[in-house]
C-alpha cells in the first residue's frame, strides 16, 4: 500500500475535494487521521457520499469538536494528540488490507499545523513515510504560500508528487510549478455543483498524469 499525504497551503484550499478526486482516480482507500470542528458530516462523510469508488473510508483516530488548530481542539478535550497512536492505526490498516494499493490520507489544514506542542503535520508525513500531493487555491498571497509550503517540503526531503490547483487561476500556476520544480497533477476548476459525476469527471482529467508521477 503506498500511502500518499494531501496537504495543503492553508486551510480552505479544497484538500477534500481534492482527496476525493484522487481516491476516485486511483480506486484508492481514504483516511483522514485528525478531524477537527465536525463530528456529524465529516470530511470521511464527503468522500464516501462522493465517490464511485469501492475503496475503504476509515475512522478519524482523533474526531475533535473544536473548529480550530488540532492542539488546541485537543487540548479543549483535555487529551494530547500522538502521532504514535496514529502511526500504529495505519500499521492496522495496511495489515488488515493487503489488497489495496493506494491509501489517500488527507491532512489537516498545512503542512506546518501543530498537531500537539512538538509535533505538526509535516512530522506525520514523515512517520507515515509518505508520498505528497500539495493543494493550493487561488486567493491573493496564495503565490507566497505555495512558494512556502514548498520550501518547506523541499528542507526536510518531502517527496512531493506534485500540485493540484483549484478554482479559477490568473494563469499563475505553471509558474508555481516552475518556480518550486514540482509538476502540475491536474487542475479542478471551480465547480458550481459537486456530485459524484463532477468528482468522477476531474478524476478522469488527471488519472493518466498522476499514475505517470507515480
């Protein structure tokens, strides 16, 4: 099972869209290790209603009421979040499914998101020795963003797939892709409705590049 690690340069930028779309295009299994603000109608809620997939939606190992950084939501809760409880549940689920090949794991938030006071998201990645997709979205600084979360991936010898872009870019993200040196995945313009046929159809879209990066 290779493992391969949504990120995004902030939060909002459609790391979940995105997820689904890899999961459709790679009849992939999801897992979003670490929810936070949502209890009812979670990201994994998304991504199975979705999907045309058969693959497997696995449970959050930490579920947080707070909208808020992870850290925080935990320590709302009175609990700490370890990275080594959630480095032994995905051992569970590469044991317990030997048949499937690719694991979407969606992050939360960015790369550098506190997950506890030591620990951040890219400290996962790391854990979980996996490959990485970089979703950024088109807002004023996201240039600033990307150009960070890269360098960032690049310091500590992340092996970055490449981008996803959604919405509607200013022409902007071939020079993303230059100036970083990752490739473009695939695009997912700004959709007005998404449905499993809107997710189906840009899965469609980038299934042939990311199984070349892959």
């Amino acid at each position: 099972m290779t493992p391969i690690f949504v990120t995004g340069i902030g939060t909002d930028v459609g790391k979940t869209i995105a997820s689904s779309v890899l999961v459709s295009a790679l009849d992939a299994d999801y897992w979003k290790p670490v929810q936070a603000g949502s209890l009812e109608n979670t990201d994994r809620d998304f991504v199975k209603e979705h999907v045309t997939t058969d693959g497997q939606c696995f449970y959050e190992v930490y579920n947080l009421k707070m909208p808020a950084s992870p850290h925080i939501a935990a320590r709302s809760e009175g609990i700490s979040i370890d990275l080594n409880k959630i480095v032994d549940y995905y051992q569970d689920i590469k044991k317990n499914s030997p048949l499937s090949k690719y694991l979407i794991i969606e992050g939360a938030g960015g790369i550098y998101v506190p997950l506890n006071d030591n620990e951040f998201v890219i400290g996962l990645i790391k854990r979980l020795n996996a490959k990485v997709v970089l979703v950024s979205r088109n807002y004023l600084g996201s240039i600033n963003h990307s150009l960070l979360t890269a360098a960032i991936c690049k310091a500590n010898k992340i092996d970055v797939l490449g981008w996803i872009f959604n919405g509607d870019y200013l022409e902007y993200e071939n020079e993303i892709a230059g100036w970083t040196g990752y490739p473009i995945i695939g695009k997912i313009a700004q959709l007005e409705k998404i449905t499993k046929k809107t997710i189906y159809y840009q899965s469609v879209l980038i299934k042939k590049r990311l199984l070349e990066l892959l």
